[in-house]
C-alpha cells in the first residue's frame, strides 16, 4: 500500500481514537465528512427490488451497498423533477418549446455545456454535448485519424474498452489499413495487471514517427488505473501524435484538465459518475487550438452556425470548433436529466470530492489489504484477494479490481444477496466504487464485514 | 384539386345534409371519425403558456390549433407515465436495471423495434433503433456509398432538407469527390414547386450508370411531396444504384412498405408524427439481403452479438444485418418515450389513419381554395394562397405548405396570436400538419375561420 496513504488513514484512526477496523472509526469518518449530506441527493436500490438480493439476509447487511457506480450512477433525487418539466413544457407548449420553456430545446445541449466543461477543465467552446460516446470517438478519429504510409498507427492498450477496441479496428480497416500492421496495443509487464506508463512514453519515444493517433481511456475501466494524461500527451506531441482520451471512467471521478494538459480531443458518456442515466447523453472536447484546421469529416444541420441554422438555405456554414462536429438535435430528456446531476457537482468541487475519494479508497484497500492478503497479521479466510488498481493514488480513482484466488461465481452470489451492488468479471474479478457523491465510510465498513462474512462461512463450512 | 377527392368531399357533405363550408360539417365528420377519441391521447398546448399567442383573443380562437406535428408531435398523455417508470426503475434497481424492471435497459431498443418495424413495412431484424437521423445517415452511406471514378454521384433533390443536403456533401468530400461533380441536385421544372417523378426517372436512367446512391426525404419537408418510393427504388435498382430514403416526414404519416419495396436503406427520426420528443432517438432500416455483404465501415461494442457482448474479450462479432451498425448503449429515457406513442399507434392501423388523413387534408385544401384562390367564387380577400403541396391524395401526406401573395410576417404573428400553431419559411410559405390522431375537422374548420378573419381584416384595413 502507498505509505503515504497508508500513514494519513492511519493517523486518522489514531486522531479519532478508533481502530481502523471497527466500526466507530468508519462512522467518525462519515460525521465528519463535509460531503456527507450529498448522500441525500440519490436514490439507493432497493433490496427488496433486486432479484438477486432477494434471499434470506442476516441483519447487519439489510442496506444495500452500492458501489457500482463505475458502471451506472445513482439517480439523483432531483431527475425526476427536471425530466418530468421537460414532458410539461412538451405537453403545455408543443413545438414552441423549443424557443420557450426550463430549457428551450432547440439549446438544450448549450443549457448544460458550461457545467460540463467545469468538470473536465476545457473552456465552455471546447466541449459539445451529444450523441453517445463510440459515435463520437469515431467522429472525432474521422477528422484526426489521417493515416499516410509512414504514420498510420493507432496506440492503445492490449485491454482497452471493446468499443473503442472495435472502434479503433474499424477505423484503421475504413482507411484501408490492416489492424494486425496498425495497431498497437500496449501490454502490462509480464505478471503485472497495470500498464507501466514508462513502457508507454517507450513506444512514443521509439515508434512515435509512425503513430498517428493514441487513444487511451484516462482511467483504464478494468483496473481502475489512472494515466498520466499530461506527461503523455506531452510526449506524444512532442513526437507530432494526436492524443485522444476515452474518460469513460474519469469525468466526476478525478479532475481533469484538458485544455491545460493540451489534449488533442476526448469523449465521455455521462451514465457513470455523472449520473444521467443508462445510456445518457454523451460528451466531446476538441482543443481550441484545432479550431482552424480541424474540420468534421461528417457534417450535419446541428454543426451549422445556430444564429443562421433555420435559414434552411443548404449553404453549410460550421460553428467554430466542437460545436461543428454536432449533427442531430439534441434530446431534450437526456440534457434535463444530465442537468440534475451536474447541478449536484455544481454545489462543490471536484477537488473536494477527490479528497474524499482518496481516503475512501485508501480506507477500502487497507481493510482488504488487512483481512485478505496472506501475510496479513488479520489474514483469517481461505481466499486472498489481490488488488489489481494501482496502490498510488495519484495512479488511480475510485474504484478497486479485487481478483480472487478461489472461483468467483460462488462469491459474487452471495454479495448480491446480501445486497451489494458490484460488477463480475469472470473468471475471477470483482470491480467496485466507492463514490465520493454518495458513498459512506460506513459503505465501505459493510461492505467489507460482508466479504469477511461471506469467505470465513466459505472457510469453515467449505 | 384532385377530382375524385373533390367528389367524395362533396358528396360527404351532401350525404350528412351540411354545406361543406359550414361549421356543421366538420363537426358531424368528427361525430362520426372512429379514431376521434385518440385525440384524448394527446396534451395540447395551452394557449396562456405560448408567448405569442398571449394577445387579445376573439372569443371564437380561444382553443389551440395544432398543426405542427411535421415539426413536433404532441406530448402522448402515456409518456410521462413510462418514462417515470424508467426512471424509478433507475432509483428502484440502479445498475440492476440493465437486466429486470420494465424495460431491461440492456435490450431497451429491442423493446420497442417491433412496434417500429410494423409502421415502416419491415421486418423486425431490419430496423434498429439508434442515435439520431443525421448520425444514421451518416452511418448508412459510410457503408453503401462506394464511389468509384466512373460511378461516384449521389442523386438527391435541390431543396433537400439542410441535414441531408450537407451529410450528401461531406460524404462526397470524406471520399475524395467533389459536391459539384459528384452531387446531382433534381430540379424542380421552372414555375412549379414540386418535383417531377418523371424527372428524377429521366436521370436514372440517362445518368444512372454513374450514380452510386440516391437519397430522397420520402416526403419532402417543405413542400410535402411523397414520392413514389417503390418505382424510384425500382428504377435505379436496374442500374445497379443504391437507394435510401430519409423518412422524417414520411413514418407514422403515410403507410410505408420498405421491405416490399426492395428499399436498401432507411433512417428516420421520432419526433415528428412518432411522437417521441424533441431529439428523441432515431431509427434505421437495412433490407435483410444485404445482411451478408455490407458491413458498418464504423464499428462498436452495441454491434456485437448481445449474448456474448459482456464477455469483453476484444473479439467483434457482428450482430447480423442492421444490429450490427448500433454503436452505442440506447438511451433509456428515449426508449420509454418513443414506446409510449407506438403503444397508440399499435392500437389503430397506418391505413386506417390514412384514410381519415386524405379526407382531413383534403377538406383543409378544399377550403382553402374555396376562400382563397382569385378565381373561387368564395374568394374575398386580397391576399390570395397557393398550395405548394401535390393535389393528389397519393402523391403527398397530410401537409399543406400554403404560399401567400402577400407578406407573411403580419399573417403569421396573428395567427399564433389566435393560437395556431404552424411552421413559418421566409418569405413566404406557412406549413401546416392535420394530424389523424390528434387533429379535427374541427381544428381545419378553425383554422380556416382565423385564417379569413386575419385576410379579412387585412384586407378592410389595410
Ligand atoms: C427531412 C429531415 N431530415 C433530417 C432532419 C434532421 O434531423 P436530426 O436533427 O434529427 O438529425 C430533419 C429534422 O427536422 C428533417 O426534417
Ligand atoms: C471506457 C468505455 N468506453 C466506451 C464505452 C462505451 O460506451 P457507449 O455504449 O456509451 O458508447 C464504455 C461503456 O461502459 C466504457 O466504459
């Protein structure tokens, strides 16, 4: 574990004179976490709602435990509201709500833009909201993705998400280039789970003349790590590669700060941390930099200069930027419902809330590190968990991949009946997120004594 | 006007005892309409909510005229219902929404293409629901549109909507060709508004060896012209052309049968005559015998094969057909919203919508003319209409585009100021849409009433 971490939730415990493993500590914590009422602003499942959870529990786990925010975030109590006035602008005005109403539709992708760019550094120019997030990966690699005989490479890594996978694959085949030649897929170091940044900067150093693009996610989704998005988009600029990032698993998670960090392009959805819903609108940035030379290869009515849109006479005139690589009006529901969310983040600050993070993921990783690592003084279960996230912090955000050294199936059951919310990665990992917004201290606490419940019935009883 | 829709008019009205310009017979049409009561499916705007219509009223306007559902639909009375559901299902389940609850997210556009496939003439695993209208097109000529050096023009007409006429543009530059020499632009014939089938039929067949895609709206958004898609796609199927439609205007309008048709490719949007809300999510349809040979040029995880989608093991396998073109995970919230307007749909028949469709914009053209052409006998206003709009039944849908011979602004400002509601392109045409499921005789009949009110009063003073 980073022993500067290891040392701060340490003291901590020290400070509030409550072990690390007990209880008291855990809600200590949460008493004085000045972020703990946002708890209050999400809807929490309901056990009783969850097929899997529907078994017989004891009754230390009746709450659920929900730390599955990495794949969907909580529901803002406060969605329904700004949905539902939406549907009553529709139902009150018809078509005039696209110039009157909460939010005239015909913006209603420019009434949530500014807060969007907050979260991820970018200037409110640099960021358009729309379509899902593989449309507007490939969007954006028809534009940047230019590749001539001697720099046709698309770097990524060996375990990238598969859409941008097929997205990558299926952009080097459009451009009648062969996957197999042009592709390059950083690998972890034998044995290890995370990828070493400095292999990265490696390749960028030794086979940068012939990649065009790098497209990476900016935290990796399936261990959690975190890239140096700065240091290597420098390196790769320095080499003439366009970088883009998938912050699929970074926005709300960790600041972001892509206008300074001088990001070429990136896309996120916004149904993980940003809690818009199952497949909510999505996001995209472009460097202002681009504006001159980069043009949308595919161009449609929404890219046009809005002043002169409806003037409806086919001479294409592009907004500036990002906003020219719109194509479609934007969904008046999904902008209202990522709105009641931003509007949560819009109360605090993403430097708060990763403060947070840190020591929830770090109070998590040392609990699991104290019951379930062999040479653990607390080790007591038949199972080890090894954590395949980065132990830095400044490597990784909330989540924690935790693989197994005995069959998951068995045990991933049983966490859902007893009302934890996770996400299974056969063979043998669980992903979980402990969620600055709406986790507790206390989450992290039961969730743990679950685990403990779960290995030691699984030790003794076979 | 058309003779025979003439004839069968009149003799509706002779036959119910009522002088066709009479209130009474737009009132015993409604008496007697057997889909009158879907009306009550439907919010209308309230007039004291619409900027524009909060003037000085007669006492006779005091009700809302909704003609313009060829721009947005009416809020279903369902929608907010379904689309609370889905959303208590997000605060009820969280992330186990993707798999129970009212629609399982994870198969939320499956959910409703059924109901989709059925209005358009397809097959279910012909139509995919996705992004939105330009995005699709744009997918759909990434793949059919292959321009060689002899064979590179895409055939379209010159009053293309904007969208359409730019995404024909960038896909001839995305190629390497030039919109001038490689986009054909069908004229309508000097002093008419509407175009010639016989002249779109003349090109394909004097130029059609180097046309590689035809892409017409299937109803034309200004004029609303149908075009005859079956000869068209038959046409220039014997020269070997490719041939879409962008159906916008033309789904939930008109009876459509693409499948039968042999059509290759279809997209279209929702929020017209489906009902959906603004931006809501679009649709595509494939013909089922290019399942084996056209592939999506982009690809993305929601193309995979959904049973073995989630093993995430970086190998694509391509849903067959039309599923292999989605990209991206549907959004929940639009789902629910398009089902609850094909939920009514499906309890009536595009046919019989159809019918009642013919009579209601034929009675609304047979007053206009009657009132407002120099040489009717009721004509007594100064300004005179014409009617862009195809007189046959079968050569348009349930728009009237009306060109006034006077200037607009003055007309259209009183006219939302009595509560119509209409689409207004400078300098002089006003689009309207009698909606079958939601519109009157009534509605036609009031509107006609304001409309002279307006002229007449323009005319006394000045
Ligand atoms: C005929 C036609 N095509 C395309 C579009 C563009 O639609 P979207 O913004 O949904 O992509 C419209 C919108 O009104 C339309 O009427
Ligand atoms: C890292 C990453 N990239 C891309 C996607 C694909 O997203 P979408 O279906 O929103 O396009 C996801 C979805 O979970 C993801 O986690």
């Amino acid at each position: 574990m980073d022993v500067e971490l290891k040392s701060r939730l340490e003291g901590k415990a020290k400070c509030l004179g409550h072990d690390l493993t007990s209880q008291e500590f855990a809600l200590a914590m949460d008493a004085e976490d000045p972020l703990r009422s946002f708890r209050n602003l999400f809807h929490f499942p309901k056990r009783i709602n969850i097929p899997e959870a529907n078994g017989d529990v004891t009754e230390s786990s009746r709450d659920p435990v929900y730390f599955s925010g990495m794949s969907l975030g909580l529901c803002p109590t406060t969605t329904k509201d700004l949905v539902c006035s939406s549907l009553d602008d529709w139902a009150n005005l018809g078509v005039h709500g696209h110039t009157t109403g909460i939010f005239p539709w015909a913006e209603a992708d420019l009434c949530v833009d500014e807060q969007m760019a907050a979260l991820v550094g970018a200037k409110r120019e640099e960021v358009a909201v729309m379509n899902g997030l593989s449309v507007n990966l490939h969007l954006f690699l028809l534009s940047f993705y230019q590749p001539t005989p001697s720099r046709h490479k698309i770097l990524c890594e060996s375990r990238a998400f598969p859409s941008d996978y097929y997205i990558i694959e299926s952009q080097i085949q459009h451009r009648g280039f062969q996957p197999a030649t042009s592709m390059i897929c950083v690998q972890p170091k034998s044995g290890e789970e995370w990828i070493d940044e400095g292999e990265i900067l490696r390749v960028i150093e030794e086979e940068g003349e012939s990649i065009a693009v790098i497209l990476l996610g900016g935290v990796q989704y399936y261990t959690g790590q975190l890239f140096d998005m700065a240091a290597i988009t420098a390196a790769a600029q320095r080499k003439g590669i366009i970088v883009g990032f998938d912050l699929a698993h970074a926005v709300g998670n960790v600041p972001l700060h892509l206008h300074d960090w001088n990001v070429d392009f990136a896309c996120w959805c916004t149904y993980k941390y940003l809690n818009s819903g199952a497949g909510g609108i999505a996001c995209a940035y472009m460097h202002e930099r681009h504006n001159a030379t980069v043009k949308p290869a595919l161009q449609g009515w929404w890219g046009h200069k809005s002043e002169t849109r409806f003037d409806m006479d086919n001479e294409m005139d592009l907004e500036e930027g990002v906003r020219g690589f719109r194509l479609t009006n934007p969904s008046i529901l999904m902008c209202a419902s990522l709105k009641a969310s931003l509007n949560i983040y819009h109360q605090t600050s993403l430097e708060e809330l990763r403060n947070k993070s840190i020591m929830l993921t770090g109070y998590l990783e040392w609990l699991i590190r104290h019951y379930f690592s062999s040479n653990s003084p607390g080790f007591s279960s038949q199972s080890t968990i090894r954590i395949l996230t980065p132990p830095q912090p400044e490597r990784r955000g909330c989540q924690l991949s935790l693989c197994f050294s005995i069959p998951l199936s068995d045990i991933y059951e049983k966490l859902s009946l007893a009302g934890v919310s996770c996400d299974k990665r056969e063979p043998s990992v669980i992903r979980i997120a402990p969620v600055h917004l709406y986790n507790s201290f206390e989450d992290v606490y039961k969730f743990v004594e679950i685990l403990r419940g779960i290995l030691y019935h699984m030790t003794v009883f076979g």
